[in-house]
C-alpha cells in the first residue's frame, strides 16, 4: 500500500540507461474525491517515456487517454511531448527529454474516498547519472505538487506484523536474492479483487524456479498472468493458465475457470492445513535483468490465510 506522499517513483541518479519499459505498480488508498497523478521527468543527456498509464478502481479505469494512444496530450495538461517514437503498446507514448529541470504532465481524476485503487505504469529511459530524474506522484488535488525529490527503499513485500494487508515496493525495485517476492502468515482482510507484485531481478543461474506457496483455510487464493520477462522475451510457459491445465508448471494441480484475472483459467487454491506448492523452472542467462510479475487475490482472512512466493536458482 502506498502511504499519502510517497512517490509512486523517484529518483536523481539512476546508475544505467534502462531502454526497455518496466512496469511501477501500487495500490493507493483515495484521500479526496479528485486525485491528481503527476510526472516530472527531466532527462538531459536522453529522454524518458512513459505509456499506459493506468488507475483502477476494481475494473473500472479512471484515467483517460493513459495509452495517449489519440496521438495527442489532452485531458492530461502539462508540458506537450506525446509522439510516436518509443511506445510500449499501441502507437503512441508521452517523451519527455527537458533539459535543467523537471517537467511536469499531470492527470485529475474523480474517486470516492477510501477506495482502494490500483495504480501503473510503464516506463523507461536513455542516459544515466544525476541529469537523468523523476518524480512521479499521486495527490489529493487540494494539494499542490511539489519538486520534492525523494528516494524509493528496498523494504521486502512481506511483514512479521501481527496482520498484513498489500504493501511495498513494487515494478522499479531490485529483488534482493533469498528475498520472498511476497510473504505472509496473517492475513488482516480479504482482497477479492486482483492487484498485481512486481519486481526486477538479477539471474544467479542459468536456471531459476519461481513458486508459489499458498494456504488458505477459510476459502481460496487465487493466481493469474504470472510472468518473467528478459526484456521482450517471455520465460515461463503458460503463465496465465489458459491450456486449463497444469503443464508445465508442476505441484498441486489447482487450474480452474472459476476466477481469473483474465482470460478464462487462473489457479486457485484452498488448501487447509499447510502450503500447498506450485512451481515453474525456466532457462535464463546469469546476470540477466528479469521483470517479475503475477496477479493474486484472496478470499478470507486470519492466520490461517498465508503466501510463500519466491524466486531462487
């Protein structure tokens, strides 16, 4: 969960150019019924683009024009810099190159306080060092942005509080190995409606397994769109479920039709008693930078409700 203030991204000295889009995601708790979702983006020695941006509201989107897939820049407002030069899907992306400070390009939007909202985005960029910034926030719209420059942490998805609801870092964060990509023993609520982890990884070994261990005793957990990404390269095999069945991946066998975040098929278990386990290994390249993502909801609550989700060589 993203507290009120923290930046969705931020940062002044990314260490490497990063050509290829990643995805930021967080879960946001509405402040106001208008929220304002901002980018600044200064890039002096390249640019930075951003596409598909998106805020949900269970399924419905709240953003216009989040692709800038009309080829132009309204209703976002701000500085004027959507082309057709480096999207991630579609035709179109906002880049922004603005030399000496940040410029901004910002979207209104209405909500009902206290709804929970799922907020992304794509991004990349060319060049490096302290020339190269963001700061990417989301505000109630009584509040002014500011040029504030902060740094994200690298705190683990996972919690030994007495409950644990969504939170952490998320797509632009770096998985430390040996770290649960999202743990918990004690779930504080149901979360009915999917939301999404993501993180960035460093192989270690020419193969990795990513696996998901889950208990639920009250009712079911389920997972879909499960992904590992080397650049455009997919590596998992049948990520979303949608053979209806298990294979490749190996473990209980747990696919079915009754609640995918897409498609038709997603996995779904509801095993009492212990984790039950499902796990997938692929083929990779040491030192190769992976995009890790997968989407899961829950039923019940309670520690009797528990995820062991890891990555490891």
């Amino acid at each position: 969960m993203l507290t009120p203030g923290t930046p969705l991204l931020a940062f002044t000295n990314p260490c490497n150019t990063h050509p290829v889009y990643f995805q930021v995601a967080w879960l946001y708790t509405a402040q106001s019924t208008n929220e304002t979702i901002s980018f600044g983006l200064r890039n002096d020695p390249a640019s930075t683009s951003v596409d598909d941006v998106s805020v949900m509201n269970g399924t419905q989107q709240l953003l216009t024009n989040g692709g800038f897939e009309t080829g132009s820049l309204s209703p976002w407002q701000g500085a004027a810099h959507v082309g057709a030069g480096n999207p991630h899907s579609g035709t179109y992306s906002y880049n922004d190159g603005v030399v000496g400070s940040l410029d901004y390009v910002y979207q209104t939007f209405q909500t009902v306080p206290g709804t929970l909202l799922n907020i992304s985005f794509w991004i990349s960029w060319g060049g490096s060092g302290p020339l190269v910034q963001t700061n990417i926030t989301i505000y109630p719209s009584a509040t002014t942005a500011t040029t504030t420059i902060v740094t994200t942490t690298t705190t683990p998805i996972s919690t030994t509080a007495p409950c644990w609801t969504p939170s952490g870092p998320t797509g632009n964060t770096m998985l430390t190995p040996g770290t649960p990509l999202l743990a918990f023993t004690n779930a504080c609520s149901a979360i009915p409606v999917y939301f999404q982890v993501a993180w960035l990884y460093t192989a270690e070994s020419t193969t990795e397994t990513i696996s998901f261990g889950l208990r639920n005793d009250p009712a079911s957990t389920s997972v879909d769109d499960v992904s590992v990404m080397n650049g455009t390269q997919q590596l998992l095999s049948n990520g979303g479920f949608e053979t209806g069945s298990l294979s490749p991946w190996q473990g209980a066998a747990h696919v079915g039709a009754g609640n995918p975040n897409s498609g038709t098929y997603s996995y779904n278990d509801g095993v009492v008693g212990s984790l039950d386990y499902v796990y997938q290994t692929f083929q990779t390249v040491p030192g190769t930078l992976l995009n890790i993502s997968f989407w899961i909801s829950w039923g019940g609550s309670g520690s009797l409700v528990q995820t062991n989700i890891t990555i490891y060589p």
